[in-house]
C-alpha cells in the first residue's frame, strides 16, 4: 500500500529498526500527516494480514 507521497508503508517499516510502532511513529516514517487515515490504511494492512497487530 502506497501513502499518499508514494512511500510504501511496508517498506518503510521494515527499513527501520524497531519492532514495534506508534501510528504517529509510522506517520512520520512516510511523511504522512493524516494520522486517522493512516490508522485506517493499516488496519486494513493488519486485517489482509500484510503486517501483524500486537494484542
């Protein structure tokens, strides 16, 4: 899934070192500023099981 500054969220994620994510964490990773659509590109993300959720 590609963010609106044709970054993809995925890569970005992976690229960095840490293993666990705050959506503003991820938001600045991408240049994303719309934190409530972030949030829902990667629930979508998580229910396609592209990335996995922390319970």
């Amino acid at each position: 899934m590609v963010g609106e500054k044709g970054k993809d969220i995925i890569l970005e994620i992976y690229r960095d070192s840490r293993t666990v994510f705050r959506i503003n964490d991820i938001a600045m990773l991408i240049g994303e500023r719309k934190t409530a659509s972030l949030s829902k590109r990667l629930n979508y993300l998580c229910t396609e099981r592209k990335i996995a959720q922390s319970t």
